[in-house]
C-alpha cells in the first residue's frame, strides 16, 4: 500500500463524571487508511444508561471498520457514485449493529445494556461520505477554509435523548450525506464535545474551536506527541468547564 496522504490524530477522554464515579471511558474511536487516498473512521458514544456501554460502542466502531476494510479489499464504489457510497456506509452500521447484537448473544445479555451512537465517515481527497446514529457530528474544512457541517446533532423533543444503533428504529433513522470538493480536514467529535464545537441548536460549527486545531495538526506530524497535545487538550480545565462528558475527536488532515 501507498502512504496515505492523510495525516491523522485522534483521542477519545475520560469525563470528569466518569472520573468521579469511576466508570470507564464509553466513548471509543477507530481509524484506518485503506488506501493513499481514502480514510475511514468510527465514532461510538456509549449511552450512560447502559451497563456495558464501552463495549457496546468498542464493538461497534471495530466492526464498522472492519466491515469498510473488507469492502474496499474487493472493490470500491465508483468514486462520482454518491449513491453506492451512501449505501456502502449505511451498510457498514447495519454491520455493526450485527455485531452487537452477536456480541450481547454471546454473553447472555439484552442488547440494550451494549447501546451507543454511531458515525461512520469515508473521505477521499475530493468527497467524503458520512451516517449517522444518534448524537454527534462530521465537519469538514474546506481548502477555502470554510466550515460545513455534514451531519449534525439528532435533533429529538427532549435533551439528552437520542437514537442508539441498538434502537429498533436505528437503521431507519440514520443520517446520511455525501459531500463533495475539495477539502483540508475533516473531524468527527462525539456528543461530549457539541456545546463546545458548535452552535447550538443549528449545530453549525464554530470557527473558534475547529480552526486553531486545524491549523496546529495541519503544522505537526500525526505522531506520539500529536496524539498526546490532542488528549491533554481534551482533558484540559478549559474544555473541562464546558462538559462533564467523554469525549472523542479524530482529525484527518490531508498532507500538503
């Protein structure tokens, strides 16, 4: 395989509640280059109502990657099919929801003490593709440095409600959108992050929290110290006094 053009940092937080309670971290991220060019990630938000939520969305995040990697070992949709890529990526939850559902069978439990969210993104060097369960959100940065929001927080008629993969109604419910030109970075955040990365309720992203970490990731290689700069950032008192919550972020920055 090439290397990828992609440059990427990503970190998943312990919440300060967590801390106090000393529950573990039920947010989970995973990434993958698949090829020089195209990315994919997961994004998983365990439902704090869920006994073993950090499984639920480890097991989830895994297995949608997993499933996009064994896809794109085949073939791969054509690159202008919108689509068969809003299909490929809809296919990936439906993947992982299996494997929740197989993983609460192993161990004799309902499925619901597994519930988390789910965002599942591919991105090439002129589109990406996202869905999307529950909370949570995709921004890309555009090369002429504008933000989009390509999904956006679930909107339900009451806070802190949401869809989780492991609904009856996920499959039917998710969000999904295909985006297309030329972009510069890409980031998926879990719920934990929303107050602070975007407007809210719109769920616009807001250029004083997406565009210095662009710009520091963009400048830094996406080694042991980036990872490390992005955790201690997640974790610092300024991001602490705007939630409580776990928090992930991962960040694609393509090379120059």
């Amino acid at each position: 395989m090439n290397q990828s053009q992609w440059r990427v940092v990503a970190s998943s937080v312990r919440g300060t509640s967590h801390e106090q309670t000393g529950m573990p971290c039920q947010d989970f991220h995973q990434w993958a280059a698949l090829s020089e060019t195209l990315l994919v990630a997961a994004v998983a938000d365990g439902a704090g109502s869920a006994a073993q939520a950090e499984l639920g969305a480890a097991t989830a995040a895994v297995a949608a990657v997993d499933f996009l990697r064994t896809c794109f070992s085949d073939s791969a949709p054509a690159a202008t099919d919108d689509a068969a890529w809003l299909e490929l990526v809809t296919e990936s939850v439906a993947s992982a929801k299996e494997a929740v559902a197989g993983e609460a069978k192993r161990r004799l439990i309902e499925i619901s003490q597994l519930a988390s969210t789910l965002i599942v993104v591919v991105a090439g060097t002129g589109f990406v593709a996202a869905v999307q369960v529950g909370d949570g959100a995709v921004v890309i940065a555009q090369a002429d440095g504008k933000l989009v929001s390509l999904t956006r927080p679930a909107q339900s008629e009451y806070l802190n409600e949401t869809v989780f993969l492991t609904s009856t109604e996920a499959l039917d419910t998710v969000q999904s959108a295909v985006w297309r030109g030329e972009i510069a970075h890409l980031a998926v955040l879990s719920d934990g992050l929303q107050m602070a990365a975007l407007h809210m309720p719109d769920g616009e992203p807001h250029p004083g929290f997406f565009c210095p970490l662009f710009n520091f990731f963009c400048k830094n290689d996406a080694g042991k110290s980036a990872q490390e700069a992005l955790a201690a950032f997640l974790a610092s008192p300024k991001m602490r006094s705007r939630t409580d919550d776990d928090v992930t972020l991962v960040i694609g920055s393509l090379k120059a």
